[in-house]
C-alpha cells in the first residue's frame, strides 16, 4: 500500500530539514539530533498518511498536504495583543509559544525552582542535555507515526519540564501558543517533555489560539512520564480559526500508583486530530480523559485515544462528548489494549453525541482488544438529537427555542466542564462554550 | 378568557380530539375527567401546544388570541402553563436558573424588566412556601433524581413563580401518596383567584375532594360526553365509567 502519495508539503519539509541541519554547529553528534535524522528517515519513508491509512479514514489531511506554509513566520506579536487573548484571573507560570518559538518577554515562571525546573526545548539542549537524553522521544511513536516522526525530525523548540521526586508544584504550568497567521500561512511543531518525579504533583495545559486570516499548521508533541505515585493533571485547550490545522499527540507514560488526568476542550478549530496516548506501565495507575469538541461550519475534530493496560489492577475511565452543527463532522476513536498479564483491568469509556444538523456527522469507533479474560470493560457511544420532551418543557415555560437548546446543549457538556479543576480556565471556557453554542 | 371550540387532533394520523367544546372564564376550576385514552392528555398537551399533535380542526380562542397560532413559548408569555404528567428531568440545568431564565424570558415578553438575582431569590423564597419545596432541591439539576412527589411540588412551584392566568394540571395526582397529594392541592388552592383559571385534568376524583371544581367534564372518545357541577365527580367514582361509557353507546 502506498501512503505517499501526497508529496508537496513533504518535499518543502525534506528541503526544510537538510537546510536546518547545515545549520547545526556541532549538535549534529548530539542523541537528540541523531533521534531527529532517524525520525526524518521514518517521515521520508511513512510520507503522509492518507484515508487508506486505518487510523486516517475519516480524517483527510489531503488539503493540508498541498498547502505551502511557512515554518519561520516573522510575528510583531506582542504584549499589548496579548491583553486581548488573555484568560482572565489566570495565575501559574504561563509561557508563551508565538508561532512555536519561546517568547521569554511574555512568559513568566512563578514557582521556585526547587518544585519546578522549565527550560525551552533549546535550552534544555545545552544546559540539560541529559534528561533530553533520557526521555526525548522514548514514548511517542516517530517510528510508525508520520506526525509525530516530522514533529521529531524537527524537534527545536517547546519547553522541557522537570518536577523533582516528591515535589508538589502549586501552580499550574500554562503552555500558550500563538499562532500568528496575519501576514503568512503559519506553520510550527512544538515538542514538549514533561518529567514528573516520583510522589510528584503537577497540574499543567496547553492552550491554542491562532490570529489572523491565512491558513496556520500545529504540528505538536507533547511527551509525559509519570513516575511511581505522582499526580498529573491535563489539559488541551483549542480555540482556533476555520483555517487552522492542528494535529497533536499527547503520549502518556505512568508507573505504578500513579493517577493522570486529562481534560480535551475543542471550541474551534479548521481540522483538528488529537491523539491522547496512555501507556500504564505499572499496577494501580488511574487515568481519566475526558474530551468535549463543539464542531459548526465544515469544522472537522478528530480525537484518538489509546489505553494500554500494560501491567494488572489499574483503572482507566474517559468519557467524550460533542455537540455537532451545520456540515462539521466529528470522530472518536478509543482504543483500549488489555495485556495478557494486566488481569483485574477495570476499563470503561463513552461517548456521546448530540448532532444538530442533517448535514453533520459522527464516527465514533470504540476498538477493544482485550489479551486478559479477567477484566472489566465497557463501552458505549451514542449519537442523537436534542430531547424533544426537553425541549417542549422549556419551551412551554417560556424560553424561546433557540434559548432552549442553547441551555440543553450546554447542560449536556456540563458534567465535562465540571471536570476542569483550574478554575480560570474552566471559567473561561464556559464563557466561550455558552457563546458558540449561543451563536447558531 | 378560553373558547374551546370543535376542536380536533391527531397524532401519527390517528384522531384523539374529534370535536371539543368547552368555555372556562376567569376565577373557574375545570375538571376534566374520562377513562384512560379518551384524549384527557392530548386535550392539555393541544393547549400547550406540544408539536406532535397536529390539530385538524376547530379553534381555540384565548383572551381574544388565537392560541393555536401561537408557539409554546409564546403561550407562556401570554400566561398558559401546562403541569406536566411526566415532568422531565434535565440533568445540567438546575430548576434555579431554569426558572430564572423562563421567568425573565416571559417579563421581556411583556415588556418588564428581568428580575435581578437578589429579587429573583426572594420572590423563589416566598413561593417555595407554597409547597414546601426545599432550597436545596431548587438547586440541584431540574427534576433529575426527584421523587414522583418532589417533582410535582416542584410543577406547582413553577407554577406559582409564572404565575399564569390559565393553569393546566395534567394528572398532577397521578403517582403521588395521599400526603403528597395534600401538598400539591393545597399549593394549587393558594394560587387560586378570581383572574386566573384552573383546568385539572384527572382520571380519579381523589384530587378533587382538596382542588374542588366548578364544573366537571367528562372526556369520551375524543369527546365531551357529560358536563355537570362538582358532584358529577362523586358520581364517577361511584358508579365507575361504565354507566357514560353506556349512554354514550345507546345515543349513536
């Protein structure tokens, strides 16, 4: 089977590649970069995929692939617009990506640095090359992903995170990224690495906003390891234009009696592909994920999650749910992987979804693959339309139509809003979710 | 303040309302009654105007509006309120801010300004009084988990926040104890005045021994067969259905 057949993108990126390279002054000896040269051998190889691919049947990243886009877009973005982006009340140690590079102007870290080390991905080259060396790359997968091989290839930028064993960090760690799409197609791959020693606690999210009417390409990675007994909680924040792409991968490593905890909001996005992998490498670990997507317009919002039971007596719960309107469509895919030695697996994941349109659609796919017969496990999807009957009660106590449904499809994603546990940031969303629900 | 008149509808192309007549002014209390499938629930879901019935025929005139012309909503700004059956449970929305909203949507409608939170919670205090509704229900999601007699009391409630000039109680009685019952009629009776009319449907005369009509209609067939004074109630529960179900047969 042939996967690469799409080439335009690929050969501005192969180009790209060999240019930045003749650029590296002596780092080309360094692991990481010899990581990068194998994963840009594995891109060249993989090429991008297309619907052929499995795990791409229902997202076309053809349109994508034949726009040219630029990786180095100049930005005069600065703290003045930023004002206009910011999430009120929002306190912690908030650094700032424009259009994938570390703007330390704008960024601030709060914490002392005995609970939290954050370097840039640069930095961490030189000044802490060996916890690079331990982890970079150890978790997603740049071998069989071509997403994530490019976004390895080009592995530059993004923060390094580092919370020591026992460390309990405060407050939260704020990942923005900007993308300054006003004068140029925009394009950037972060790849971010976060650390979190044993008996550590760490909340962090990334959030994204794209400026600016040209088409903008993320490309993210972001790797994190969980040791023994520590706490993480996370959340993806994607509030950007009808012209943005943004594939992701969230990889997830967890050791034994650790509890991570992720929270993916999509309010808008052009195409948008979340992968959420988990790997519970140890006994007792729980991992939640829980994921609302507001699709309108020709809005496209794909989430993959993978769970992969890896050892016994851990548990994983994720509950997905959409609200779809106009011609936008939707995917979820949830894979959970039971090992043959993970006996006693507790795994349970839903989604659902409410279409409001006939010309929106959802594909929803739950993959169980289950090596172990003693396990729990449950799945359900469901896809419908408002409750009529609700509808009729409102409306019959004088709420308008249009109010009606607003409050109902709010009322279906609050159980998920609930769940987000910073609350300047679960203030702000129910701000942005109640007005694009309140828009149609 | 309603004109019922030759009414008929249908819902999946059956027809459950074949011609009905009936003139309520203000200050009164309608019972109407009638065995099961006679058309009670579609007389009040037709006047609430729940969309899957589709009327085929007559008119209904209420204050000199045709409200068959009129969307859900606009009913209840106009002051029909429709006591459901099966109130639904809506997980997400608690009945505070429901209510809040509802009562606000309908002073917009008529030109008031919306209350304030701090007017919104002392008229919701005073009116919870009515029927012992708790604080601590009102704020939990609307009807969600509510037992059959919460979720009544909490009808009634609304009821007496939107305080409308016509009130239908659909088989308000339907599952509740003798206790809950109690309540629920008790909370009707306070909301009952000389401007505001009372149309409660019921299949036993139970409820009407505490909310005690003016008139008693018996619904047939999708048709009103016998209307009479409080007693035709006693009657019913008498003798049962049977005996109607007879004079009916006998006059065709």
């Amino acid at each position: 089977m042939d996967l690469s057949k799409n080439t335009d993108l690929k050969q501005q990126l192969v180009a790209d590649f060999q240019a930045n390279e003749s650029r590296l002054n002596g780092e080309t000896k360094t692991p990481v970069h010899q990581t990068r040269r194998e994963a840009m051998q594995n891109f060249e190889k993989l090429g991008f995929p297309t619907i052929k691919h499995e795990e791409w049947k229902y997202s076309n990243v053809n349109s994508l692939v034949k726009q040219a886009f630029d990786f180095n877009v100049k930005t005069e973005f600065g703290s003045e617009e930023l004002e206009t982006l910011a999430i009120p009340n929002l306190e912690g140690n908030i650094l700032y990506f424009i259009n994938g590079i570390y703007n330390p102007a704008l960024s601030r870290i709060v914490s002392p640095e005995n609970q939290l080390q954050i370097l840039s991905f640069g930095q961490a080259v030189k000044e802490n090359p060996s916890l690079l060396d331990a982890y970079f790359a150890k978790y997603a997968n740049y071998q069989d992903d071509a997403f994530t091989a490019l976004n390895t290839a080009f592995a530059h930028d993004g923060v390094v995170v580092n919370v020591p064993a026992g460390k309990v960090v405060e407050q939260p760690i704020i990942l923005r990224f900007i993308t300054d799409a006003r004068a140029a197609n925009a394009a950037s791959q972060p790849r971010n690495l976060i650390v979190v020693g044993k008996n550590a606690e760490v909340k962090m999210a990334e959030a994204f906003r794209t400026i600016g009417e040209n088409g903008s390409f993320t490309n993210i990675v972001t790797e994190i390891v969980i040791d023994e007994n520590a706490n993480v909680q996370y959340y993806k924040v994607q509030n950007e234009t009808e012209k943005a792409y943004h594939i992701g991968t969230t990889q997830v490593s967890q050791k034994a009696n650790s509890h991570f905890y992720a929270v993916t909001v999509t309010v808008n996005g052009g195409f948008v592909r979340n992968n959420l992998n988990i790997v519970l490498d140890g006994q007792n670990c729980e991992a939640f994920m829980y994921g609302l997507y507001f699709p309108n317009g020709k809005q496209h919002i794909d989430n993959h999650t993978l769970v992969d039971h890896a050892k016994p007596n851990s548990y994983s719960n994720e509950l997905y749910k959409g609200v779809l309107q106009d011609k936008s469509t939707g995917v979820f895919n949830g894979k959970i992987f039971v090992r043959d030695g993970a006996s006693k697996t507790n795994a349970y994941q839903s989604c659902r979804n409410v279409v409001l349109s006939d010309e929106a659609s959802m594909n929803t796919k739950p993959q169980l693959e289950i090596y172990n017969d003693d396990v729990k496990c449950s799945h359900g999807t469901t896809t419908g339309k408002l409750n009529d009957e609700a509808l009729f009660y409102m409306r019959s106590r004088g709420i308008p139509k249009a109010e009606a449904m607003t409050l109902l499809m709010y009322a279906f994603c609050e159980d998920v809003i609930s769940e987000i546990k910073i609350e300047p940031i679960r203030a702000y969303l129910e701000g942005v979710i109640a007005d694009k629900l309140a828009q149609k | 303040m309603l004109t019922i008149t030759d009414l008929q509808a249908s819902v999946d192309q059956k027809e459950i309302l074949k011609g009905i007549n009936l003139e309520i002014k203000p200050g009164e209390v309608h019972a109407i009654m009638g065995p099961n499938g006679s058309g009670k629930s579609t007389l009040a879901s037709v006047l609430a105007g729940r969309e899957e019935y589709e009327v085929t025929g007559g008119s209904v005139d209420f204050e000199g509006q045709d409200l068959l012309e009129m969307s859900p909503e606009e009913r209840a700004a106009a002051g029909v309120f429709l006591a459901f059956q099966y109130p639904v449970e809506i997980p997400g929305v608690t009945t505070i801010n429901f209510l809040k909203t509802a009562l606000n949507e309908i002073r917009k409608s008529r030109g008031e300004e919306p209350l304030d939170a701090a007017q919104f919670l002392k008229l919701m205090r005073e009116k919870a009084k009515l029927v012992n509704i708790d604080d601590a229900l009102l704020k939990r999601s609307l009807n969600e988990g509510f037992s059959g007699g919460e979720k009544k009391r909490n009808e009634i409630f609304q009821m007496a926040m939107l305080e409308p000039k016509l009130a239908i109680l659909d088989e308000t009685d339907s599952g509740l104890d003798i206790d809950a019952l109690r309540i629920v009629a008790e909370g009707v009776n306070k909301l009952r005045s000389p401007e505001r009319a009372v149309i409660v449907v019921t299949h036993y005369q139970r409820l009407l021994d505490y909310i005690v009509p003016d008139y008693v209609h018996v619904l047939y067939k999708g048709r009103i067969v016998k209307s009479g004074p409080k007693e035709l109630a006693l009657e019913l529960e008498e003798k049962g259905y049977d005996w109607i179900k007879a004079e009916v047969a006998a006059s065709l």
